[in-house]
C-alpha cells in the first residue's frame, strides 16, 4: 500500500471511453442547457385595456347623450318617442317670415318628426312674409311628403288664413275668427295739420306717382288709380292663392265671391269649405298623426322660446318720438290684415 504524498495531484478516476465498431473515440455529445426566458411585463398590456375601455366607456356616455338629446322635445319634455309632431305657433301681426320659415325647414329635416301643425293666432299682415310661408309649406308637402295641417286659435284671418290655405288640412275653433281675404292700403294724411302748423315739405321725385300715399298731400285721382290696381293685381294673388291651396275643396271662383273681407266664425267657415272641420289644437295634432302614418296619441313638440338678444335688449327702449311713432303706425303698407282686430290690439 502506496503512502499518500500531498504534493502529487489525486488520481482521476477511470472512466470507460466509448469506443466504436472501428475502434475510435467518439466523445459524448454536448449537455442540452436550458435557458429560462425573463417574463414579460403585463404593465403594458393592462393599460392599453384600461385606456380602450375608457374610450368605449366615453364612446358610450357622449352616445347616450345625443339620443337623450334627441329624444327631447324642443318644450323641453323627455320622450322617446320617434313619431312627434311638431306644433309651429304664428302669433300676432305677420311682419317677418325668417323664424317661421327656419322651423319649419328644421321640422321637415326631423327624422322623427312625421307632421307638422301650424298654430295660427294672427290678424294677417305683411304681404311678403305670407307670402314666403306659404310657399314653405307647400314645398315641404311636395318635396318630404310629411303633412302640414293649420290649427286655428282665436284668430285666422287675411294674411293668417293666407298661409293657412297651403296646409292639407285645416282645423278651427267653432268661435275662431277667419277670412278677412283681400287687401288693405291705409294712412294718414297730414297736409291740413302741418298747413296749420305752419310747415311746408318739399318733395322732389323723378316721376308724378312716385309719391304716391305720401301722407303730406292729398291723393290725386291719377294716384287713386294708380294705387287701386295694385291693391286689385294683390288682391288677385289672395284669391288665387287660396284657390291653389285648397284646390279639390272650393272653386276660384267661390274664393272670389267670399273675398270681399269679411270675416266668418269657425262654423261659417266650415259651411263654406274654408275650413275642413272643427276642432281643438290636440284634434289638429291627432288628424297630423294621421295624415303622417302614427298610431296612437302623437307626442307634441314646440320650438324652444327665443332668448332675447342684446341688439333685442337696447333696442326696446322707447326712444321714439310721438311723431315717429304715428308715422310708423300710419305708413302707407300693402296688407293682407284685417285692420279691426289690427287696431283693437294697439292700445
């Protein structure tokens, strides 16, 4: 038995060295090492969800807002309901048709608005403005298909029953006042009060009926004439117009035999074919229904009320003077107005 000597390295043990069919060394084939690969962080993953979830939750918010929106009649009244009419109100003298005429385009654009009911409660008034709702009324027939019936309040009359006659159908109070079909030129004539006043104008013009109505002259017989043909050729306009609005129910020539201005109750006009029946606003909405394919009780929309604005505010103030005043009540216009219940208004 040998000694164990420190400073010789150990003996390596014996090891069996694979031999061939040849007899060669083959060596063995490398140790496999697996790797663990580092997880990935989810951080990123977990805010992209966050974020798009917030859109979607957003998305969803801003959705539900619009139909809220929507669903609001412009009284302010919640509904869901996508089968309205919209009520239109015309009050007092007809001057201006801009407003009117914006509703009702914004009405006929409504998908969810099927009829429309024009409110009316006015004596008549300027010429032009009817004449524009009118021709607004029978484009949104000819050209959405949606129904347009007139409502009429206590009064209907001139300029009123003027735009009233473009509607399908015509619906009045038994007591509503309406007619009044014909034209109206009217003013003061001032030249005995400023002779007495010791005034004279002057007036140049470039031809001799150029001042034709001025209320510091008297009217000549040229002028008389001259003014009357104008009044004949508007007044022929009316009684056409009514004629084409209400063609299939009454004649031209029943318009002409009943537009001499006078004015009916409802039950006249209904006996006349002036008006096609009887009834309150909710009847009028009901027959709007109707007409525009809604079952059931119909939801009612009204314009929101206009805010006044601040050209509005600075101009109420009562700046004018007496004689600004009875001059501009008292300028020579072309009407269609009933000028009693025109004059019982101005107090």
């Amino acid at each position: 038995m040998s000694e164990y000597d420190p400073t010789q390295p150990p003996p390596r043990p014996a090891v069996e060295e694979p031999v061939t069919s040849q007899g060669t060394y083959t060596p063995p084939p490398p140790a496999t090492v697996i790797v663990e690969q580092p997880r990935k962080s989810r951080t990123g993953m977990f805010l992209f969800g966050a974020f798009t979830g917030c859109l979607v939750l957003i998305a969803g918010i801003f959705f539900l807002m619009i139909a809220f929106a929507a669903s609001r009649g412009d009284s302010g009244t919640f509904s869901l309901s996508t089968h309205r009419v919209a009520v239109v109100p015309i009050e007092g003298p007809i001057m201006d048709a801009r407003e009117t005429v914006d509703k009702l385009e914004e009405y006929a654009e409504s998908s969810t608005v099927k009829a429309i009911v024009v409110r009316i409660n006015s004596p008549g008034g300027a010429i032009a403005p009817s004449q524009e709702i009118y021709s607004q009324i029978l484009r949104i027939r000819e050209e959405t298909d949606k129904p347009v019936v007139a409502s009429f309040d206590s009064i209907a009359a001139s300029g009123g029953f003027y735009i009233a006659s473009a509607c399908d159908q015509i619906v009045a109070n038994p007591g509503s006042i309406t007619g009044s079909i014909g034209v109206i030129l009217q003013w003061l004539e001032f030249e005995d009060l400023i002779k007495w006043a010791k005034m004279r104008p002057e007036t140049i013009t470039s031809g001799a009926l150029k001042s034709a109505g001025s209320p510091f002259q008297k009217l000549s017989d040229e002028e008389r004439q001259y003014l009357q043909r104008v009044v004949n050729q508007l007044h022929q306009q009316f009684v056409k117009a009514v004629a084409a609005g209400r063609k299939g129910k009454i004649s031209e020539a029943d318009v002409a035999r009943l537009a001499d201005g006078r004015v009916f109750t409802g039950e006249e006009a209904l006996a006349l074919k002036l008006v096609d029946r009887l009834g309150t606003l909710r009847d009028a909405v009901r027959v709007a229904g109707e007409l525009g394919g809604i079952e059931g009780e119909p939801t009612m929309v009204y314009p929101k009320p206009r805010r006044p604005t601040l050209v509005d505010m600075l101009g109420s103030g009562e700046t004018k003077t007496l004689v600004d005043k009875v001059m501009g009540r008292n300028a020579a216009q072309f009407l269609y107005l009933w000028e009693a219940a025109e004059a019982a208004s101005v107090k």
